[in-house]
C-alpha cells in the first residue's frame, strides 16, 4: 500500500481534484463501514456536502437527490452501505462526483482515501457465487486490513441511473 | 464389502448436515469475521480474510433452510478449495457452520436420493447418503462456488448427473492440490 493514501477530507472543499491531474491510482469513499475505491480518471471533483442543494420535489421519491449550486447542475446522492437507497445522509460531509456514461455524477461519502498508484489495490474479480443482479461492483481488493469494493465511474452511474428515472429532464 | 470412504460432516442448520470430501477440507475458522459486499445474495453475504486472501463466504443454511441470517460478527466456518478440472487454479470458499466438523465412514449401501426439498439440492450435491435416519447431501464445491446466484429458483440443468458415492466423496478424481 502506498504511503500516499491521505485522508483529504480535511483539504479545500471544492476543486482540488481535477480530471487531468490525477491521471492514476484510486480514490477511495467511505460509506458507513463500506470501502469503493474508484479510478482516480473518473474523479472530476470532490467537495462539501454542504454546498449541495436538494432538489425540489425529491422528498416522495426513494433516492434523494442534490446539486450543485454552481456550475453546471450535477446530480448526486446518498446510498447506505449496503449501496441501497437511504432517506438522510446522515454523516456524509463530501460528495464524490465522477463521469458517468452520460454526464457527471455524485455520491456522498464520509470520508476519501486518494491512491498514487493503480497497483496499491490489488484487484481481484468478484466471485460468482456473490453476484445476485445488476451490481455495479467489478472487483474487490485489500484496503486497510480489510476490503474496499471496486466500481468505475460508467457503472457506478448506470447503478444509481438505475435506481431513478429521469425527473424533469435531468439524468439521474 | 467395499473399503468405506471418509467424508466430513458440515452442520449448515439445526436441521441440515452436508458432506465433502476431505480432499476439499482445508481450514477450519472457529471464530471467522466476515466482510460485508453489498447488493450479494442473502446466503451470500460477504468475504473472509484468509490467508491474506479476499473468500467468498456463504451461509447455505439460509438457501436450504430458509433460516433467518444470523447477525452475529464472528461465526465458525470451514474454508474448502475447489477446481474447475483437476490441475487448473485451486480456488478456495468458505461456508458458515454451527459445530466443528466431523469425520465419518461411508459406505455404497449407505447411498439414498436426495432430500426433495428443497430443489436446489439437485444443483449444489452430486450424491447423498443415509447417516443416522438423516439424508446427507455430498456437496459439489465448483457447482456451490463457481455458480451465480442470480435467478433462483433455477430448473436443474439437464447436464448434470449426480455420481454414485465413491466418485462424489473424492475416490474417483484426485483431490486438488491443496495448500
């Protein structure tokens, strides 16, 4: 495991992780007890929950929505650890956003790990006998004595599409 | 009379014994803990750390049983290893347990037909014998393992063929080569 692997969720809020800059390794989110590790190439920005805001007429459905305020209005939302959807986000402070097949997507996280290099998780493919349904999980691999799943940006963003339709033209 | 054969006994229920080979017996784990994978079969929870390797852990009692999980964070287990053809990868799984596991003789005269409910039985055991008035399923590790759980109930595929005692507990085929 690389020494590299700093929380950075202590760091500026908004920005510092740009496409281009982190051309390898992974970032990881953690959810609740749950470890997912991304490709740090689909990572387009990483910042406060707080700056987010819901989006109006969300509260019947059963994912919650948010967006940014800024920018162009990228979705995110909260899942629980078990990657289902949950009604509050109770701890979650940051949101991930990351590229998805069709635009940029957000999901929020308690807490981040970054990765330098792709090799400080050894991925290994999920064994069948796990596999139920759709997943967006394509891997699991060592993290911090324990395990971090692993996604990437097109099917973490098919899972949580999957999970909403499209509501007044946006795409999650 | 037929040399006996031994097999392991595998408590998966209150009500539910197994059988393999001990071929495929590797470790016994008194006290596993057992990581969660989200969006996995109920019987299917998670992975163990054995060995500084990420197994995939199933709890078979809640498929044939339809016992509820049991929420307890360290349970016994009994990791196995399993191969697709004898020489390719050993693979290796792991499945929940109530008690050690046990060692026993088994005999041809011993064989019966497969409990018949519930179906799947057909898909995870290739033999079954009669132990104390109580069917035995002998489990095939590649069909547990190897095999996705995505559409239960499943018809029983019509390749398989369920062998006569002594191929099923091992005699017939070498056990993979295990660690």
């Amino acid at each position: 495991m690389s020494a590299t692997q700093t929380p950075i969720s202590s760091r500026a809020p908004e920005g510092f992780v740009g496409g281009s800059a982190l051309s390898a390794g992974w970032l990881v989110l953690a959810i609740d007890d749950l470890r997912l590790a991304l490709p740090q190439t689909d990572v387009r920005q990483v910042t406060l929950a707080s700056d987010l805001e819901g989006v109006e007429g969300d509260e019947s459905r059963g994912l919650r929505r948010l967006k940014r305020p800024r920018g162009k209005p990228w979705l995110a939302c909260h899942l629980d650890h078990n990657l289902r959807p949950e009604r509050s986000p109770g701890a979650r402070r940051l949101c991930v956003f990351f590229g998805a097949s069709d635009g940029v997507l957000g999901l929020l996280c308690t807490h981040t790990w970054l990765l330098a290099a792709a090799s400080d998780l050894r991925v290994e493919p999920v064994p069948r006998c796990l596999i139920e349904g759709p997943t967006p999980i394509i891997g699991m691999a060592f993290f911090q004595e324990a395990m971090a799943v692993v996604s990437d940006g097109r099917r973490l963003g098919d899972y949580l599409t999957s999970l909403r339709v499209s509501v007044d033209g946006d795409s999650l | 009379m037929a040399t006996p054969s031994k097999a392991w006994l595998l408590r998966l229920a209150q009500d539910c014994l197994v059988a393999v080979s001990p071929g495929y017996m590797v470790e016994y784990l008194p006290s596993a803990r057992m990581i969660p994978v989200p969006l996995t079969p109920r019987h299917a929870p998670g992975v163990l750390v054995w060995r500084s390797r990420l197994i995939p852990v199933l709890d078979l009692g809640i498929l044939l049983t339809d016992s509820p999980p049991v929420a307890t964070p360290q349970r016994r287990a009994m990791v196995l290893a399993y191969q697709a053809l004898p020489g390719a990868v050993v693979h290796h799984g792991a499945l929940f347990v109530q008690a050690p596991p046990t060692e026993i003789d088994v005999t041809d005269g011993m064989a019966c037909a497969l409990p018949d409910k519930p179906a799947i039985w057909e898909q995870l055991s290739h033999a079954c014998f009669l132990y104390e008035k109580q069917r035995v399923p002998v489990i095939n590790l590649l069909w547990v393992f190897m095999r996705s759980y995505a559409s239960l109930p499943h018809s029983v595929p019509e390749a398989v063929v369920h062998d006569p005692l002594p191929a099923a507990l091992g005699m017939e085929n070498p056990a993979p080569g295990i660690i």
